[in-house]
C-alpha cells in the first residue's frame, strides 16, 4: 500500500487548510485511515482517523470542533479539514492506513503545515 499526502502549506492563524491523501496499491484490505502528526521535538500523536468498516470517526482532543476528518472509501481517499488554525498545529502531517489490521501499519511522507501567528 502507498499513500500520497498533500495540501501542506504556511497559513495564518485562525485560517484553514485542507489535506488529502490517496492510498494506491493492495488497497481492497485497508480497514482505515487517519493522519498523525509530528512537530520538531515532539512524538508523532494522533489526530484523526475513519473507518471503511462503518464510517466512525475519532479525533485527538487537541483538534475536536476544528479538524473534520472524511474519506472516499471507493476512491481509497481521507481528508482532513482543518479549521481554526492556531501556531500550535503546526507540524509535519503524516497520512496512515490499517491493513487488514486494527492499528495503523502504513505511512505517507508527510505534508508539512506551519502555522504564522
């Protein structure tokens, strides 16, 4: 399974940006997607995730009320909406997939978002 991340750029505070990311490859068996993120210095946490398997969404505490994650189950696509912007947020994004697994076991490059107050 492949995935390409994209939609990283610089914004100001309290903007938005919109990530996306396309899973290519043995993809019948991806159970789901989520992204992660990684800000310098900082373990890579999570920030959201859906399910193929009934549609379920969670999200970190940290992005709850800004973030929206969605997905295209038939094109193998995940978004991430992410509103309300803050310095905080920024850091590189990382798309991921489960296959046939129940914990995350495939990873994009990354996209980076950084945040100007």
């Amino acid at each position: 399974v492949q995935l390409q991340a994209s939609g990283g750029g610089l914004v100001q505070a309290g903007g938005s940006l919109t990530l996306s990311c396309s899973a290519s490859g043995r993809t019948v068996s991806i159970y789901g997607m989520g992204w992660f993120r990684q800000a310098p210095g900082n373990e890579r946490q999570f920030v959201a995730g859906i399910s193929w398997i009934d549609g379920s969404t969670n999200y970190a505490d940290s992005v709850k009320g800004r973030f929206t994650i969605s997905g295209d189950n038939a094109k193998n696509t995940v978004y991430l909406q992410m509103n309300s912007l803050q310095p905080e947020d920024t850091a590189v994004y990382y798309c991921a997939a489960s296959w046939r697994s129940s914990t995350y076991n495939y990873w994009g490059q990354g996209t980076l978002v950084t945040v100007s107050s």
